[in-house]
C-alpha cells in the first residue's frame, strides 16, 4: 500500500526532488502528486535569458520534467495548491482539487519583488521570473517598435536578475537603463573596485547604468512611461522591468500556521523539515536553519536531503556555497567564498588593471596563509583554480597569484587538493579526474570527458582538463601526423603567411619524410581554400584522396558516382530530364540524396568525362558530393508557394549555395535554409542552418546528424539578409582557419575555449580584430570559384588521368559488373580474395 | 638465376606516365591488374591492384607515402596501409598483396612476371 506525497509546486528544485525520490523507490513506496501553478512543466528557469534567443520554450525544458509514462507520478499544471488542511493532512487547489497526504513538500520558490513605488502597476510594467513575463516583454518591445522613436526600457533592480534583464532586453535589439538602488552594480557579489570595472563594461555594451539612486514614481506620459529616480532624472521609456530580488513564497505556511523565519521563507531544519512532521520545504521557500538561498544548488541540496529523508534515510543538508561565475553580456564576473572580507581580520590584495579591463581581489586570513574568497572581474579565468582552494593554505604569495600570466608563476593546478571540485556541473574532483588519467590510462581531452564526464555540460572547465593531462605528464599531441608536428590550423597559417604552394616545398621546410593518407589530403585543402588554381593542377592531383583525385565518389565496387549541382534542390523540367538521359545513356544507377539532389552510382572512370561532357553542356556544374566542402542548402518551397511561409528560403538558399560552392574545409559542410518556423527543411540538423522569422532570418550553427547528431545553436536572430551572409562568411572562413582536420563545426566549437560565446565574440562582435579579412578572405574565393569539371573536360592533359588503365586507354576494368535489381543496375561483388599470410 | 632469365618483362608506359607520389594501374594480357607506383624519390614498385579488403580493383588511386620511412600505399577503398616493396598490409599482419617487379628501360616502365 503506497503512501502519498502531494509536492506543492514545480520548478526546477521540486522537479529534482521528484526524480531523486524515483530514481531509488523502485517499488514505488510513494506515490506523488505535483501540482504546478504554471501551466507548463518545470523548466530550467536559470537559463531564462537564453529564451530570447529563439523563442523557443522547448529549449528551456528539463529532461523528463512531465513524468510521462511514469504512472507513480501524477503531475497536474495550472493548479497550484491553495489550503493546507494540517489536522486532516490535506491540501486543496484553485482548480478545487482536494488530495490527502501523507507527506506534504512545499515547493513554491519565490515571487519577484516589486518595490511600492507608485504606479508599478502601470502597463507597460512587468517582472522577470517566467517564460510568459518573457512572452510579455518581448509583446510590449515588438509594440513599442511600432511607435516613434527606437522603444527603449528601464530596469529597476542592478543585481544579478537585473543585469539578466538587461542582457535579455539588449538581446532583443534594446540598449536599457539600469537602476540600481546601491552604489554598485551586482552590490552582493562584488565589491566596490569590482563594481566599477562592471560598470564601464557593461556601459561599452550600451547599457546605461545608474546607481546610488531610488526609482520613486512610474508615471504613464502620452503612451509612454516615465520613471522619476531619486537623484532627479527622468527616464522616457516604453517599458519598465522589476527585478529587484526575489521574496520566499510563504504564503501556505503562514495561513496554515507552520513557522516562518523573521524575514520570511518556511522555516525548516538540516533535514528540510517543517514545524509539522509531515511538512518539509525545499527550495527559495524555504528558510533552512533561518537562511533563504536564492541560488538553484542550494535548492537541489534540500532536493536530496528532503528525498533521502522521505525514504527513509538519514541526511542533513551540509550548508551551502554561495559562489558564483557567471558571463553576463560577455562580461565575467565571479564571486567565492567571503568576497567582502567579513572575517574578522581579513586582508585584501587587490589587482585593478583598468587598461585590460580586469579587477581581482583576494580575501585572505590575517597571517596571509589561507584563501578566504575573492571577486574577479573582466577576466574569471582564475575562478576554477582559485574557488576549490577556498579554506586551503595559499601555494603562493597573494600578490603573484593575482599577477597575470607572464608576470611570474600564476597559481599551478598542482596546488589544488585533490578533492578540489574541477567541473562543478557533473561534481568530478581533481582526484577523479587524475585517477582517469593515471589508471584509466584517459590520454587525451575527449577520452577523459568521456570517462569522468567532467566538461560535458557546460563546458567551462575543459581548458582544465588540459592542464591536469600536462601535469600527469601526458603530452597531448596536437600533430597533424607523423609527417607535421603542427596542428591543421598551424598549418593553414604556416601556408597562408609563407604563401608556399606546393607540397613537396611544405614538408621539406616544415615536415619530414614524403607525408601519408592524412597529410597529403589536408594540405591539398588548404591549398584549395588558399587559392591554388584547379586541384589536379600539377603535383596537386598526387596529393588528393581518390574521390578528389576523380571528382567523384569512390563506391564499394571501384566505380564511383555522379552529383551535379542542384542549388537549393529547384530544377527546372528540362534539367531533369537530361539527367534521366545521361543516366539512361551510360547504365547509371539513380538515386534522390537527402540533400535534395540527384546521385548516378555505377560510372566507371572512362566514363566519367563524357557524363560530365553531358552534364555541362546541360548547364550542370560540380556538386563537390567528393570533397571535405560545401555540399548543398537543403530548402522548403518558402513563401513563393508555402501558406506559412514567412520568407523566399528557396531563393537564400540558391544564394548561399552558389556563393559558399567549391569552398574546401576541414570536413564535408551542409546547410539548409527554411521558410518558417516550422523548419521543413531541418536546417537546425546543419553545420549552418537558417530560419526565416518575421523581420528577417536566424542563424543557427554547429548542427550536424551521423553518430552524433546534434542540433545547431541559434548564433544571430532576426538579422537581414546582408548581415546573414556577412557573418555567415566569417562563420565559414573562421572554421576553415582553425579547425581540425575532419573536424566537424558542432565538436569545433565545442573545443573552442569559450565554445559559442567566444565564437560569438570572434565573428559577431569581433573581437580578435580579424572580421574584415575573414570576409575579405571569402570574397576573394567567391571572385576565384571555377566550375571544377569544366577545368577537366577543357584540359586535354587532366583528362587524360580518366582511364582505368595507363596501358590500355578506354578499357574498363573487366572486375566491374553489374545484375538488375528493382529495374535498376546494382553492382556484382567480387569475392574478398582470400588473405595471404606472411 | 634461372628464375630471372624466364621472367617476361612487359612495357606498360612511359616513365612520365607515372607522377612522383603517385599511381597508375596496367592490364596484363592475362587479365591481372598491376599498380604501379613512384615514390618521391623516383624508385618504382609493382603491386596487385586488387584491394584485399574490398575486392575492388584501385590500390592504384591510393595516396602514396611513408610510415616511419617506409614507402607506402594507402587503399583508397577502407585506408590500410601497404609497404610498397613487400605487398604487406601495416594495419593487418595477417595480409599481404602480391608483388610485381617493375623495372625502367629507355625512359619505358616494363613489369616483370611476379
């Protein structure tokens, strides 16, 4: 007979006592009930702001967050719990719902807190706790766009929250005010010298910013809002957002008599329990010991605690670290431990450094000796090797810990004790991490990811994962292959800067011996994307990989298939029916690809010429099916003909395709274009994929299918299509540049240190320096681009590499035969000859 | 050597034929397929053009190098490795391809009977 557990509410810390209860009571001793007030599953509320980047509230979910299929789970949303009867161990709904319990978990979180200003809740006022306060905002930003002027926003509230709201706002193309009531921003994190970088670079961001001062009226002015602050301005805008900190919903307690805290928030013990043995708090309701945590790791601490307890096991919730890392619009800022110096007879050791925008200060016990907290501002690089130390004796004087590298012996990852959390997502120590390494026998990155599963989530620590290999002593060998010790991308700057043009001068300068299957095809690229003529000019042709080498694919019975150039899949009737006679004429088998072309199987190399002859004369040209390069734009019909439709993807397509066409890369590239947000064309399954929206078209990146599928991240939203191309070819020609060989872009930009903010940083905002010769770069391979096969059939000396034999021109080679199958030619298989021994 | 004095030498091509760091393949008259490959510096070998892990006839269009000196051959088909001299496979002790012995005359590149 179960027992009954009601859980009022469900957001991401009730969704996680849920799962913990579970994934251990397999005899299904509880059964649960959730009631939600919103109306959508528990969602990850942390990353709220990243719903601006493509209004997709699915990208927000937690996974297994509706319980479906899990029958010892009732979950009803859009009711939240309303009375709780104590004696009678009941609880109603606003639905009016009534559920008996045996155990009651409060679970309501926190409502934003709105300051009593007058007229705070004027239209055009709204908070900043859920994806419909999104919704909302967004609808106010889209009808301001629609009056005079540029809309522009206030934020009340300069904390963590708020400058997320104005991350949010400036995402959506606003620049916001910040009010902030301290004389800082982020007042609870950082401190005061902190406070000041914060604010310089959030200033150069378009963020106003305006501390030390109250906001003491709203007032609605001719269908827009003013707000008074306290030091005598006035702001002008169309919206206002309050997030100025969050209150515990106690609400349920207070009526039904259980214990609140002085300042608010249930009052629980260590083992998250109420004043009513039956009645635990978990999360930003809950008052534990006193203490209301507003951080989502404290929350799923009492998760755990709350879990164990209801079944049946002993745990004390262990305290909580407050730390915290965060990027906000690009900017770092990271807080640990005592950041404000509050134990008694703490030493600060500050290092500003205004020209690099970098601030750190170290919190230090009154010998020197102990790292108590710090505040790192601008550059937060040092936060994972400086937070695991918080307690530990100091491996290094303050002062030269906090000098930049180069300026004498920042602190080693040696000094962390080993159980020093590394990645903090996955909770994997230094211990276990070197323990993969030294008796896993883990030597490389992936391999200890793949083990440890550090760095798999949010990726921070994985430039970490680098060092500990070096400090176990495993070099991490970034060779090309045994002929280069350089990497692909040093490579390509080797060859760009040197402007050396042919192989064999490559590796006698740069490599030894006569290169291999690995080197020959990855400088033979290069050269390609450098600019080199045909590539079967000269000594190019040796270096290419067959398919290259033919300008076809090799299949399994030596012959090799065809793919002309369909760009964005549209083909006139005409062009179709050539394509049905050749494939008649020379006996070819065919087949529709799933990049919305056409692909003729079974052509021998003789042949290949006088298909192509055929096919150029037809007004075809190469579809680079063979090469590590653009293959096609997959496209829906668009708004030409599609009833959804939003914009012409069938004609960016053919654009984008004809201009990115016979761009060599490290790995094969594919691309789709969609009309809507309906994504017919799965442009979100492509290394670069759009999606047209209502005032112009996002870009998504880093997408792929294979082994490991993965969907691309939206990278720009809702830019024309000028800037699309623009960035889009800094895109391209960044990856080309700095990319591994057969490195795809999803596991590229995964390895970038920074992974797709830096990429943002790079290609958007350009911050290396490098766009204009990025995009210049490409224009001159869309002003040098040549039909590949046109080069061969005008060529007498390139065509006459298409024979099979060098002593029998014309002949076949009499291996290949074919039997019919489905009406179509197959190839026969020639036994596996039998192997030879030694 | 009685063995030499019978071997047939066949001439195939001209040395130009055949690129430095490359292949060709030649049909012999009794059907068999040689590939015929030139190393960087210039030194010729014959193998079975067959790919023993595919059945396909390309070991010619394969990328010609070296692994740690050693000349040779990747297939184009799955990629192993063939020493040019000896016909073995590096990726699979258990396999080898047949040998040709190739010789220049005249400026003409002659294969020899195996």
């Amino acid at each position: 007979m179960s027992r009954t557990l009601v859980v009022a509410g469900h957001g991401m810390v009730a969704h996680r006592l849920v799962e913990a209860i579970r994934s251990e009571d397999a005899e299904g001793t509880w059964r649960i009930v959730v009631f939600g007030e919103e109306r959508r599953p528990a969602y990850d509320r942390v990353g709220l702001t990243s719903y601006v980047d493509g209004w997709d509230a699915g990208a927000l979910a937690l996974p297994g967050a509706d319980y479906s299929g899990d029958e010892a789970v009732e979950l009803r949303l859009g009711d939240p719990v309303t009375g709780v009867d104590r004696e009678a161990r009941r609880v109603v709904t606003a639905g009016g719902h009534s559920e008996r319990y045996d155990a009651l978990v409060l679970a309501t979180g926190s409502r934003p807190f709105v300051p009593p200003v007058p007229g705070h809740d004027l239209p055009g006022c709204f908070v900043y706790r859920t994806i419909e306060d999104l919704d909302a905002i967004h609808a106010a930003v889209e009808r301001a766009r629609g009056g005079r002027g540029r809309p522009a926003a206030a934020v009340v509230g300069g904390g963590l929250l708020g400058l997320e709201a104005a991350k949010a706002l400036r995402d959506m193309g606003l620049s916001p005010h910040v009010v902030e009531m301290a004389p800082r921003l982020m007042p609870l994190q950082v401190d005061e010298g902190g406070g000041a970088l914060l604010r310089r670079l959030v200033t150069a961001l378009g963020v106003t910013v305006h501390t030390g001062t109250s906001t003491d009226a709203i007032e609605a002015d001719r269908g827009k809002l003013c707000a008074k602050l306290g030091n005598g301005t006035e702001l002008d805008v169309d919206l206002v957002v309050f997030s100025a900190g969050v209150r515990p919903r106690d609400d349920l307690a207070r009526q039904c008599g259980l214990e609140v805290a002085e300042r608010g928030g249930v009052l629980v013990d260590s083992s998250c329990r109420t004043s009513d043995p039956h009645v635990y708090a978990i999360g930003e309701c809950a008052a534990i010991e006193g203490r209301v945590y507003g951080l989502v790791a404290p929350g799923y601490t009492m998760a755990e605690v709350a879990a164990a307890r209801l079944l049946g096991r002993d745990a004390t919730f262990p305290g909580a670290d407050t730390s915290t890392k965060l990027k906000l619009m690009g900017v770092d800022v990271a807080s640990f431990g005592d950041a404000h110096a509050a134990t008694e007879g703490a030493l600060e050791v500050v290092f500003n450094d205004a020209v690099n925008g970098s601030y750190k200060k170290l919190v230090v016990s009154d010998d020197s000796a102990t790292l108590l907290g710090g505040v790192l501002v601008g550059d937060a690089g040092d936060y994972n090797l400086l937070r695991p130390l918080v307690g530990n004796p100091l491996p290094a004087d303050p002062a030269t810990i906090l000098a930049p590298a180069g300026g004498g012996g920042a602190v080693g990852i040696e000094a962390l004790p080993e159980e020093a959390q590394i990645c903090s997502c996955n909770a994997v120590t230094k211990g276990a991490i070197t323990w993969a390494i030294t008796d896993e026998g883990c030597d490389s990155v992936p391999a200890v990811k793949a083990c440890t599963r550090a760095g798999t989530s949010c990726g921070s620590c994985v430039p970490m994962l680098g060092r500990l290999l070096s400090a176990c002593g495993v070099e991490q060998s970034k060779a090309l292959c045994e002929h280069f010790t350089v990497s692909r991308a040093e490579l390509f700057e080797i060859v760009r800067a040197t402007r050396i043009s042919t192989f064999s001068e490559l590796i006698a300068r740069h490599g030894k011996g006569s290169g291999c299957a690995i080197c020959k095809p990855a400088v033979a690229s290069i050269l390609a994307t450098l600019g080199n003529g045909h590539i079967l000019n000269g000594e190019q042709a040796a270096l290419q990989d067959t398919n290259d080498h033919y300008l076809a694919n090799l299949q399994r019975n030596g012959t090799y298939s065809v793919v002309p150039r369909i760009p964005g899949g549209e083909i006139t009737p005409d062009k179709l029916i050539v394509i049905g006679e050749v494939a008649r004429e020379f006996g070819l088998y065919a087949k529709i690809t799933g990049g919305q072309r056409i692909d003729l199987f079974g052509a021998t190399v003789e042949q290949l010429p006088r298909i192509w002859r055929r096919l150029v004369d037809a007004g075809f040209e190469s579809g680079h099916a063979y090469g590590k390069a653009l293959r096609t734009v997959k496209s829906c019909v668009g708004s030409t003909w599609c009833r959804y439709g939003v914009q012409d993807s069938v004609g960016l397509a053919i654009e984008l395709e004809l201009r990115y066409r016979g761009l060599r890369s490290p790995h094969k590239l594919k691309s789709a274009v969609s009309g809507c947000a309906r994504e017919c064309a799965e442009a979100r399954g492509k290394d670069f994929g759009v999606i047209a929206t209502d005032n112009g078209w996002n870009l998504y990146v880093g997408g792929n299918g294979g082994t490991m599928p993965r969907h691309a991240d939206l990278l720009v939203s809702d830019v024309d299509t000028e800037t699309l191309i623009r960035i889009i070819d800094r895109f391209l020609m960044f990856y080309v540049r700095t990319a591994d060989r057969l490195q795809r872009t999803a596991p590229w930009i995964e390895e970038l240190d920074g992974g797709l903010g830096h990429l943002r940083e790079v290609i958007v905002e350009d911050s290396l320096g490098i766009c204009a010769e990025l995009e210049a770069a490409m224009a001159r391979h869309v002003e040098e681009y040549a039909d590949e096969w046109k080069g061969v059939l005008e060529d007498p000396e390139k065509l006459a590499r298409f024979t099979s034999f060098v002593n029998a021109p014309g002949v076949p080679d009499p291996t290949i035969s074919f039997r019919t199958e489905r009406e179509q030619p197959v190839p026969v298989l020639l036994p596996v000859p039998e192997v030879v021994g030694r | 050597m009685t063995a030499m004095a019978q071997r047939t030498w066949v001439a195939v091509c001209p040395v130009e034929s055949v690129p430095r760091g490359d292949g060709v393949a030649a049909l012999l008259d009794n059907g068999e397929q040689v590939a015929i490959f030139r190393t960087e510096s210039d030194e010729f070998h014959g193998l079975s053009n067959m790919d023993p892990f595919s059945g396909a006839a390309v070991l010619s269009r394969g990328i010609v190098g070296d692994a740690d000196g050693v000349a040779v051959v990747a297939s184009p088909v799955y990629k192993q490795r063939f020493e040019l001299s000896t016909g073995a496979c590096l990726d699979d002790e258990n396999v080898r391809v047949r040998t040709y012995p190739v010789r220049i005359a005249g400026g003409v590149v002659h294969v020899g009977s195996p």
